[in-house]
C-alpha cells in the first residue's frame, strides 16, 4: 500500500506533503492504515468532495491511495470531509508531523 497525502490552504497558506509506503511501515502501521482506508470506504469516495459555499482559510486534502492495483485519489475540502473518511486524515496529520 503506498499513500500520498497533502495538504494545503489554511491561514497561513502552509502545504505538507508527505508519502506513506508500506516497505517503509511498522506492520501495526499498515494494519491501522488498511484499517482506516476500508473505513474510509476510500475507494468508492468521488474524486472530488467540495461544500456547496467554501470557506476561505480552510485545509484542502489531495489523497492518493494504491492498493493492490487500485489506484484512487480524492481532494477533499476541510468542511465537507465525509465523517467516515476524518479518522484516516486524523492518522495521516500526526503520522506527518512525527516524521517530519
């Protein structure tokens, strides 16, 4: 499983890029990824997931994940990110920051 996460927008304008790839992982780690990618319902999600009145100053998410030979990505505005699909963007944040 190999996923590339970013995210950009905010007030401050900063992205965070940042690729997960399961060569690289704890077995736990791709547990809990598998975990939250079937979720997710990740690869049945739209390529795009926008509010119907955006926000200026919210996140934007562009998530990409290959799993054996599925290939999805999805954009995902902060205020329109289905519930089911925040607990995967949760992991991703703190996994990016930990290993930054």
């Amino acid at each position: 499983m190999r996923i590339s996460f970013q995210r950009s927008g905010g007030f401050a304008g900063i992205n965070m890029v940042k690729v997960f790839d399961s060569a690289t992982l704890s077995e736990n780690e791709i547990s809990q990824l598998r975990r939250l990618v079937e979720a997710a319902d990740f690869f049945r999600l739209p390529k795009n997931i926008t509010a119907k009145t955006p926000q200026p100053d919210r996140f934007q998410y562009l998530l990409t994940v290959e799993d054996n030979k599925k290939k999805h990505t999805v954009t995902v505005g902060e205020q329109s990110m289905p519930g089911t699909m925040r607990p995967l963007i949760e992991w991703l944040m703190v996994a990016s920051r930990r290993e930054s």
